[in-house]
C-alpha cells in the first residue's frame, strides 16, 4: 500500500578542509553533528533538493577512509560512485555511505555537503532521511548512533503550501452552533429527542439488569467507578426507581433504546452487543457534562434515544509490525473504539520489518523477526528500517506481544465487543518470517538435522529471481511451491486458535495480507518453475490463484473465513501487451473477504472498491483517499505523515459517500481540485454490489510513528469522523440529487458535526489524556491587524510579540493584534496543550 518514490544524490564538496588520512575508531561520534535541509524544488515539481551537512565538532579530524554511514530513507536512493563518496543500497529503506579515493579527512569545524536530488517533490519534515549511525571499518558489527541530527524547519521552501491565511479563510466559512442545540452524542444514533430535567448517578444509584446483561452491567459498574469513582451495586432483580435498568426486549440484534428520565435510566435490547451500545451512549453522555473525578452527584440530562448501527463492520487497522505500540497504548485504543462503537480490530502484526507475536515452538520468529539493528547479514537480527538505529537492546528493537499479552488483548477486546482479526502478512511482506526461519534453518542444519531444518523453511534458497517491492525490498516474498510454507502457515494458525480458545473468544477470520507482490517473483526459482509444469499452468502468473486455493484448504476445516488485501480478489492478465490487474473471478462466491485500499484519487483505480464488490466479493471499504490515517493532515512541512494517497484531514472521512464517493470527491492525490471527468467511464456500485459492502474500515500504517504521542495525533480526531460515517444512518445531504441543496445541507451537517466535536468530544478526549491534533492558528493580516482563529470551538489561543514559542501564560488572544514584528500564535486546549505554532510578520 505504499507507492515508490526515487532520489538521485549527488556530491558536492565545497567545505571539505584537506588534511591528513584518518582511519582509527578513536573519533568519538557524538561530536559529528549532521543537518538535513531542504532547499527547493526544481524541474516543475518533479524534483526537489535537499542537503546534508556533517559538521565535525570534534578536537580531532573525521577519517578519510575506514567508515561506512548508515541511514533510512524512505525514498528510494539511487546508487552514486564518485572519487570523493560512494552511495549504496543495502535492501529496503537502509543505504550506506563510504568514503571514496579522494575523500579527506574534516578537520574541527568543517563541514561535508551533499546535495539530494529527489525524483519527486518533498512536502514534509517526515521525508527527510533518519536513523544515521556509523559503522568502523575494524569493528564491522558495532553500529554507533549520531545523537546530533537535526531536520531543519525551512517551509518556505515547500511550494503550494497551506498558509496561515489559507487556514483562517478555510476557518472563516464556519460559524459554530449554540451548544445548547447539539445532540450531545457522536456517532450520532437514528432518533434523538432532548427532554428537560435530568438523573443523577450517585452513591445510591444501582444498576438493575437483565441475567444476560450481567457482563455489560459489570463494565458498567467498573467504568463509573473509573471515570468518577462511583460504583454501583449490581443486582439481577427486579428494577426499581432510581437505578440504571438494563432490560432484555425483542429489538434486532446489536440495536438499543436509551431513555433518560429523573426517576430512571433505562437501556433495552434484544442482545448484549446492543446492550453495551447504549452502555457507551450513556457513558458518553455523562462525560459530556465533565463532571469532575469524585463528584458525589454526576448529572445526565434527560434523553430518548433510538439507534443501529449502519453497517456492522466498523473496522480500525493498526500497524505494530513496522514501529511497535505497546500493549497499554492498544488496550487504549481498545476503549476509544467502544466509545465510538468500532467493532472490528484489524492486528497487524507481521510485515518485512518485524513480526510481533509469539509462536510457541518458532521462537525464532521473535528473537530474530522482532530485533532490529545493525547487521551484517541478518543472522541475528533484522536490518534497521524506518530509523531504528543500530542498537538491538533499545525497547522498541525487541518488541513483541508474548502469547499471554495477546490472549489479554482478546480479552480485553472481547468485553468490549470488538472482534481482533490477526494479519499474518503474506505471500509478500514477508521478510521478517523468512528471515527467522532461516536462522532456524541454520541453527538445525549445524547440528545435521536437515528435516528439522527444513521443516518451516520460506524460501527457494535456489531462487535466482530478481524483484524490488513497493518499499525497496528484493527477498520478503515466500516461495508458494513449498509445502513447507504450508506447514508454516498451519502451526501459525493452530497457535493463533489456541490463543483465542484460551481466551474464550472464537477466531472468525484470518487476515493472510496479499498486497504488494513485485513483478518478478518466483520466476526464476526451480521449485515454483516445476510446480507450474506439473501442474499445466500458463506461467507464474497462475501461482497467485494456486496459493489462494491452498489458503482457503488450509482455513475451510478450521472454519476460518479467509480475509486479505484487494489483491486476493484479483488477477493479472494482459492487454495490448500490458500488465492488467483485473477482479478474478474463481473465488468471487467463496467466503473471502477484502480489504479494499488502492481507489486513490487520480491514481487511476478510483472505482477498484465497486468493480470487486459488483463481482461478488464482499468488501471492506478501506479507501486509501479517505481512511488511511497515515496520511499528512494537509500540505505543510510540520504536518507529519505520507501523502502519496492524498492529504486527509478530517472532513474527508466526514464527507465519504460509502455508495456513491464519487459524489463528494473534491480533491485528487496531489490535493489539487478533482475534474469529474476522472469519475467518466468508472464502474459505479450496483444494487448487488450494495450487498456486498460489509462496512469501513480505517487504517493506520506507522513507518513514520515510533511514539504513542504522534499515534494518537494521527488517530485523532480524523477517527471521530470515521465512527460517524461507519455508524450513523445515510445522512440527507448524501441523498439528495439536487447539487445546491446537497451542498448546502452538507455545509449545514459539517458545521453541526465540527461544533459537537469541538465542545462536546474535544473534553472527553482531554479527560482520557488523549493527544489529539490541535489544529494550527489561521492568521490574516489586514492594515497592520493581525486576525485569528480556529479550526474548531473551544480553544484558546495564546500569542508572544518576542520571539518565543507561546504558552498558556502568555498573552490571551482576545482581537485583532496591532503589536509589531514577529508574533507568534497557538491553540490550547482546556488542559493547557498546545498545537503547531503560527509565525506571522507585522
């Protein structure tokens, strides 16, 4: 899911000072301080030039020869030989620099140049190369990191940028409503109606529940103790006056009633998901008030509410396999998605990087799989990827989940009636399994144990084919000739199930990847050349059904539907000589279900979501344009994320048409003002194809979040608009044919839905201790006044006439500033946090 990208570095040595060969690895590396700068881009956008600086701070001259420097870029580097440096690929993302024959040692105080050629615009700081450590040429298996690396904020540079005045225009079309008019709830439910008067949970209060609700009157007891230190008496009795009643009716399934009166709270179902629905409705609705911790009396107003969920896959995708998240941070994420009514975690847990799991009798699979550092050969552990550094005892280069940790995270889960679907990435993605059992492999073969050895082998080890994968790697591809993958893949799978039975929670489905294998796979292995003679294939093009059958062999008996990326619903074929991927039609009727990524805007593909769908796929809407959370919110250089599927901020997940995004499309993958015409000649979703649209799902890559701060900045709020989409009924303005009037109920129900988030959601959020994007200050300057304001209600922005970042002790924003020379501005929450800070002249 991810699409190349390519730079071109040249040398250029202008403040190299000459001095004598160095060589030892008696230079201490903390005192070489290097600088990534971005300087313009050239060639129309199409190229862009960045420099780095290395600055020796040292008493002592930088070596000329005997050093190697290490460095991730998650652009593709093109190989460059000069007299002065050579620039190498190792594999995927990791390049090395060595010095060449003419290279001279830096004295103190000078500095090396070079200029980078990217074959592409850089729009972010998070382009810029990380993870820099050196390497001595005497001492080949110590990486030693540099400390000393700056990414220079240069935004002036960035062309087409979004301004200060860009945002406050943007800003300026939105006049927030009258709190006191909102539903107070999100996602918002079918029926609302707001009465007057309220109840009050207190020390007295008990909850009353039906025997089959016992479990969610439990939850509820423990969360009004956590959230307010109340908790209250559970009984299965009769229901009396002035407790919560939770009582059993013959609604549908997972739909509930919620009624607020002074004498009473009263939740009914026909079943315990739709009890735990209007569990989070009324939990939800009691933070609304933000009550303080301890309050001996919490209000909630007075209420009827009709609700279901429309459509009952409301997914959230997390990757863990490229940059780890603790188990803490995921059981976090667990409680996000309750509230918001998610109900299917999406564990990606494997991927070329890293595989983060457990399998008891593999422990290779986590001793070599899950370690990241500087390697030779990746006997001992994985390359370093993503700006890992070369250091294997660091935390996040040893992380895993041990089988008792995931069997908490079922749990977990399981009390919040959210489904865990485990990713084992393949046939692609695979690197980090491949590499494992090949240590397993060696470890077996040194003892002569060769069935042993290859009993879980990956790959062809006479494979001579020659590949590059979306993210620069050339051996993450399994061979599917080998019956050993097969056993693999079965012990991975029993051991998965004897997780979930352990806790008591049934495996439904495995998600078993499929994206992204590279043109050139399998050809020039011997093994998969004779599989596809004995079995009168056309070519190796046929192995991709072939492995799918063996998937679905594998699953049928266990009773485990087969899940996986897009690709697994499709098959490549040919036209006027070039390569085509259209949807296969063998195994359009088998129970697979597909995760639906690559409709990006521009791209080509917009309609792939709906030609899968009408052709009897059941699809899960994962639309790189609108749900990949991985994205930068907008075009800045502070905004962190990718943008290859465009830029997603939060009114793009608000605005999607699950049946018809054409619609409400307003920008390609550039950010640029979509035509139409892109939509001309696109398949559009027929009435079958509505059929087989399980739901949405959101997805979260982290190759460029290594911290649960930046995790849950990129979550949140662009998750708010998400569970709003996936949750709440078709909304008018999406019905509407008249182009005006939809528009205008559109731009009605957006400023509603932003208003809610700001006054109502926002709070919640800071009682949780969420890290959600607060949004930059947009800023006009008119006649020597400076206007500002804000994204959404509920901040307060705070400004500095001297230089400095603001904080909340600092001047409060109140009007127009008329003060001179550099200001300075920036939200706050109510919590005293800040956002992004805003830099203006007056």
């Amino acid at each position: 899911m991810r699409l190349k990208k390519c730079l071109l570095i040249a040398f250029l040595l202008p403040f190299v000072a000459m001095a004598q060969k160095g060589g030892t690895t008696t230079y201490p590396v903390k005192d070489l301080h290097v600088k990534w700068t971005f300087k313009e881009h050239q060639n129309g956008n199409k190229q862009s030039l960045s420099l780095l600086t290395f600055i020796n701070k040292s008493g002592q001259p930088f070596p000329a020869t005997n050093w190697n420097l290490y460095f991730n870029s998650m652009k593709e580097i093109e190989v460059k030989t000069s007299d002065q440096l050579i620039i190498e690929q190792v594999n995927g993302d990791l390049f090395r620099i060595r010095p060449g024959k003419g290279f001279k040692a830096i004295n103190k105080g000078d500095s090396v140049v070079l200029d980078i050629v990217a074959l592409d615009e850089i729009v972010n700081f998070a382009d810029a190369p990380g993870g820099l450590y050196i390497v001595w040429d005497n001492q080949p298996d110590k990486g030693i990191k540099i400390d000393h690396y700056d990414v220079e904020p240069v935004e002036k540079y960035i062309k087409n940028v979004v301004s200060p005045l860009d945002t406050y225009n943007r800003n300026s079309k939105f006049t927030p409503k009258d709190k006191s008019t909102l539903i107070k709830l999100l996602p918002t439910p079918v029926f609302y109606e707001a009465h007057s008067g309220n109840f009050s949970v207190n020390a007295a209060t008990a909850i009353s529940s039906d025997p089959a609700f016992k479990k969610e009157a439990d939850y509820l007891s423990n969360e009004l103790f956590n959230l307010f230190k109340l908790r209250p008496a559970v009984t299965t009795g009769n229901a009396k006056e002035k407790n919560i009643q939770l009582v059993k009716t013959n609604l549908p399934d997972d739909e509930y009633q919620l009624e607020i009166t002074t004498q009473a709270i009263t939740v009914s179902a026909g079943n315990a998901t739709g009890i735990f629905y209007g569990l989070q409705s009324l939990k939800s609705l009691l933070l609304a008030n933000s009550p303080a911790k301890g309050a001996k009396n919490v209000l909630v107003s007075n209420v009827s509410i009709k609700d279901a969920p429309r459509f009952k896959y409301r997914g959230l995708m997390l990757d863990v396999a490229r940059n780890f998240h603790p188990k803490e941070e995921v059981l976090r994420i667990l409680d996000l998605m309750a509230l918001y009514k998610l109900n299917v975690f999406h564990f990606h847990i494997t991927d070329d990087e890293a595989w983060r799991i457990a399998i008891p009798g593999l422990p290779e699979l986590t001793e070599i799989g899950a370690k990241r550092g500087h390697s030779l050969t990746n006997e001992k552990s994985l390359q370093p990827t993503y700006s890992s550094g070369p250091d294997t005892s660091e935390t996040l280069n040893k992380a895993f989940y041990s089988t008792a940790d995931f069997v908490e995270i079922l749990k977990y889960a399981a009390k919040r009636h959210i489904e865990v679907i485990p990713e084992i990435e393949t046939p692609g993605h695979a690197r980090a399994a491949i590499k494992a059992m090949d240590a397993r492999y060696s470890r077996f073969m040194a003892k002569g144990m060769r069935a042993e050895a290859e009993q879980y082998l990956l790959r062809d080890i006479n494979d001579k084919s020659v590949y590059s994968s979306a993210q620069y790697w050339n051996d993450n591809i399994v061979c599917v000739a080998l019956p050993s993958l097969y056993t693999f893949l079965n012990k991975v799978t029993e051991s998965l199930q004897d997780m979930y039975r352990e806790a008591n929670v049934p495996l439904k489905t495995i998600h078993f990847g499929g994206d992204e294998v590279p043109q050139g796979v399998w050809e020039k292995s011997p093994l998969c050349l004779e599989l596809v003679k004995q079995a009168k294939m056309k070519s190796t093009d046929d192995l991709w059904s072939y492995y799918v059958s063996k998937l679905q062999d594998m699953l049928k008996p266990k009773g485990i539907v087969l899940s996986g990326w897009e690709e697994f619903g499709m098959m490549k074929t040919y036209l006027d000589g070039k390569k085509l991927m259209v949807p296969n039609p063998l195994f359009a009727n088998d129970p697979v279900q597909l995760d639906v990524w690559n409709n990006v805007i521009g791209g080509g593909t917009e309609d792939l979501p709906y030609r899968l769908a009408n052709g009897g796929y059941k699809v899960v809407l994962t639309c790189s344009s609108n749900f990949y959370l991985d994205m930068a919110y907008n075009r800045s250089l502070t905004e962190p994320g990718h943008y290859w599927a465009g830029f997603v901020n939060m009114e793009k997940l608000f605005s999607f048409i699950p049946y018809d995004y054409y619609k409400n499309a307003k920008e390609n993958n550039k950010g640029e003002p979509v035509s139409k015409s892109v939509f001309v000649g696109k398949d559009r979703l027929t009435d079958y194809g509505k059929s087989n649209i399980l739901g949405l799902k959101a997805a979260l890559w982290t190759e460029k979040i290594r911290n649960t701060e930046l995790l849950e900045f990129m979550l949140l709020p662009r998750l708010v608009g998400f569970a709003e989409r996936a949750w709440a009924a078709d909304p008018a303005w999406a019905l509407e044919k008249d182009a005006v009037k939809s528009e205008a109920a559109y731009e009605d129900s957006y400023t509603d839905f932003k208003t809610r988030v700001g006054l109502i959601e926002f709070p919640k959020l800071d009682e949780g201790g969420w890290n959600y994007r607060i949004p930059p200050v947009g800023v006009k300057v008119t006649d020597g006044e400076i206007a500002g304001n804000t994204e959404f209600p509920g901040f307060n922005i705070y400004y500095t006439t001297n230089g400095k970042e603001p904080s909340a002790k600092d001047k409060l924003y109140s009007g127009p500033i008329k003060e001179k020379g550099t200001v300075k501005l920036r939200a706050f929450n109510a919590k005293g946090r800040g956002g992004n800070t805003t830099t203006v002249q007056n």
